[in-house]
C-alpha cells in the first residue's frame, strides 16, 4: 500500500518539476559537503527516486553537478540583477553583498565547481564560460545604462577589464574561503574598489 502511494506521489511531479526537485536537492548537499561525500545514491533518496530515475535525466555525478551549478548561477544572475535608474555605483556593494553571501553559504560547491573548471572538466567548463558571459553582459548593461558611465561601458577596454575582474573576485572568494581572515564586508569592498578603480582611472 505505501508502495503504492509512493509510486502515485512520483508521477505527480512533470518531468521539468522533477528536475528542478533533483537540482534543489543537489545544491543544497553541494553546498553542505565536499563534492566527493555526496552520492547518487542520497539525492536519490531525499527526493524520493530511483536512483535509475536520476540516472535518467543525468547520466553521470559530474552531469548532476554541472546541472547543479548552472542552476545556481541562473539564480545568481537573478538574485543581483540591476534595477533601472539605480546608479552602478549605489547597485555595486548590494549586489556583492548578496553574491558573497552566496558563496560563504555554498562553500563547498563554490570550491568544487572551480576546482573542476581549473582540472579541464568539459561538463562544468561549459557551464563556467557560459556563466561568466552572463555575468559580463550584466555587468555591460548596467554600466551602459549609468550616465556616470554611459558609452565607456562599451569600450573593448572597459569589457576586458569587466572580463578580468570576474576572474580577480573568483580567486578573491577562493582565497576567503581558505583563509577566512577577512570579513564578508572587508571583501565586498575590496571587490568593489577593484572594479570602480578600474572604470574610473
């Protein structure tokens, strides 16, 4: 009888709404543990399914966690996306803050993600050079629409230097994490002066 119910319970969901499920489960357990202590096995279980189920939408671990980690930074992009007629500058510490608060709850998953890009991993280098075109193009957009910034924002130099401070807060957060000797406010500062140099010199 319970068999039954649960099998009536999984074929409520649609094959969009499981996957999103399978995703959230996977973040939350990257962002828990180190990428090698989560198993197939446990998502499988905490969202109720087969693991032949899961193996189904993501043949592989490194699929299900590329997956994971494109998820996230769609949601990221959503979570510091700029508002109309808010200057860069006001939108610049507000949306670190957020992205940085990210990062220190999803340590694990953070570092894993980047490790894997730097070893060559095809699955999450995909997800990285599409991540980072977003988040440049965000970036680019905002600046464009910023009378204090306006034209230069579409400058090859000022879209290089947006291009280089991506990678210059990537390997700031990965080095707090490591050392966790600066407040999450001392590194958005940093970030921020890092960026507004670079624009305004």
């Amino acid at each position: 009888m319970a068999g039954n119910q649960g099998e009536r319970a999984r074929r409520r969901l649609g094959t969009e709404e499981r996957r999103a499920q399978l995703l959230a489960v996977g973040a939350r357990l990257f962002s828990e543990h180190p990428y090698d202590e989560v198993w197939i096995e446990q998502v499988a279980e905490i969202a109720g399914v087969s693991r032949g189920l899961l193996y189904h939408y993501f043949p592989t671990k490194r699929d299900f966690f590329a997956a994971v980690v494109e998820r996230e930074s769609e949601r990221m992009l959503r979570m510091t996306a700029a508002e109309p007629g808010v200057p860069v500058r006001e939108q610049l510490a507000a949306s670190l803050d957020t992205f940085l608060g990210y990062v220190e709850a999803h340590a694990h998953g953070y570092r894993a993600f980047h490790r894997a890009d730097a070893a060559g991993d095809q699955a999450v280098r995909t997800v990285y050079r599409r991540a980072l075109a977003a988040q440049e193009r965000q970036i680019l957009q905002a600046l464009a629409a910023d009378p204090e910034f306006g034209p230069a924002g579409e400058r090859p130099e000022v879209r290089l230097a947006v291009r280089g401070w991506l990678a210059f807060t990537t390997a700031v957060c990965l080095e707090w994490l490591r050392r966790d000797d600066l407040t999450r406010e001392q590194v958005r500062d940093l970030c921020v002066r890092a960026l507004l140099g670079v624009l305004t010199c």
